[in-house]
C-alpha cells in the first residue's frame, strides 16, 4: 500500500491519511482479529489464550512489529499468533479450524463495515462541494476496508502460519500436515518476497478488489 503510494504519486494530505487508517488498523483491526481466535478457543473450551494474557483488545498484547511493517509497506501482514492447545477441545481438528476462520470472518466484518461508512461519506457529498473532512473520512475508511479484506484474503491462504493452513489440515491427512509445517519458517519467508515482488500481491489484489466491489454494489442497491 504505501509502496503502492509512491510507485504511483501522492499528495501530502493523502498520505497522512493513509498512516492514520493504518494505525487504526494496526492498533484496533489487528488485536480484534486475534482477540476473535482468543474468543473461539475459550468458548470451545481451551484456557490457553486467557492464561497468556490473550483474551483482550488491548494492543500491546497482539502486535508483531514486522508484521505491522508489513501492513504499512504492502498492505498484507500479521500479528502475533495466539496460543492454542487443540487437546483441550472436544474435536481438535474441528477446533483449530473453527478458530483459524474467527480472525479472517472478523476482518471481513470490519472490512464490511468500514466500506459502507465509507459509502455514506460518498452518498451524502453527492450534489455538494465536499469538504476537506469529508474526503479525509471517506478515504480514512476506504483504506481501512481495503486493508481488512486483504487480511482477510491473505489470511485464508493455507500457507502455515496463516489462519488457512489450519483450515488445510480438515483437508490432508495429519502426518502430511505436520511434515508441512516443518518447513513453515522457510514458506513464510517465501511468501514475504512474493510479497515484495508483487508476485503475490497482484493475485491477492484481484480477490481483494472482487470482494470489495461486491460490497460496494451490494451498498448501491441498499442505499439508492
């Protein structure tokens, strides 16, 4: 995103713009993501993400600063995960999958939401000479829902340590599953250049932009 920025041009005031939607999103997006897996594995039954100080919003508890840096730089990143203990659930496999989905179904939500409030800054300037505050609220929660649906999208891919490589292991069997999480280090890495390079980031772009048209058409037959 922000190399996006330059690549492409930018004014002053956009860029202070987009830093504060990131700093939303870092600092109120990211810990409801993890508090969302803290909250399904307590509910299913799992004391791990209580016991280590995981069950909350405050931030300071969740962030990962490389993946902060990433969300800044490319508009793709992570926090830190949240510890689980699938023994502790009644179905492990089921468990861990219904837990991985509660980050990713969040963002989608908080996406959602940050792109209708932003449709209503739209609709209501219509027929008027928008002010200033009203273009900065607009693109405030632009970015914001841009940057929950790409975590989204993102965090779907079954890539370990994302939330989608929990879902995979419903898929494969359980000694293919831990043999590919013995190379998790070096994909993660792997997917960081992709990243860089836009290798990944365009495809990812392509899903993100589908799903956020679909929101904003889906506002347009709401709303007018």
């Amino acid at each position: 995103m922000l190399i996006n920025l330059f690549r492409n041009g930018f004014d002053f005031g956009t860029l202070i713009i987009y830093l504060f939607s990131m700093s939303f999103v870092v600092f109120c997006t990211l810990p409801i993501h993890e508090y969302a897996h803290a909250l399904v594995a307590t509910k299913l039954g799992d004391p791990t993400p209580r016991l280590q100080g995981r069950l909350t919003l405050n931030p300071m508890a969740h962030i990962s600063p490389i993946g902060a840096l990433m969300i800044l730089l490319v508009g793709f990143g992570y926090a830190k995960p949240v510890g689980v203990n699938p023994r502790n659930f009644n179905d492990p496999k089921k468990g861990m999958a219904l837990v991985a989905v509660a980050g990713p179904v969040s963002n989608f939500i908080m996406g959602f939401i940050s792109e209708f409030l932003a449709f209503l800054c739209l609709k209501f300037s219509i027929g008027v000479n928008a002010s200033f505050l009203v273009s900065a609220i607009y693109l405030f929660f632009n970015y914001a829902a841009v940057v929950n649906i790409q975590l989204a999208v993102f965090n779907f891919l079954p890539i370990p340590p994302l939330d989608g490589s929990r879902i995979l292991q419903l898929l494969i069997p359980s000694k293919y599953y831990y043999k590919f999480l013995q190379y998790e280090r070096y994909i993660i890495l792997v997917v960081f250049v992709l990243l860089f390079t836009n290798i990944l980031t365009i495809p990812l772009s392509y899903i993100t932009n589908f799903i956020y048209n679909g929101f904003r058409n889906l506002f347009s037959l709401i709303l007018f």
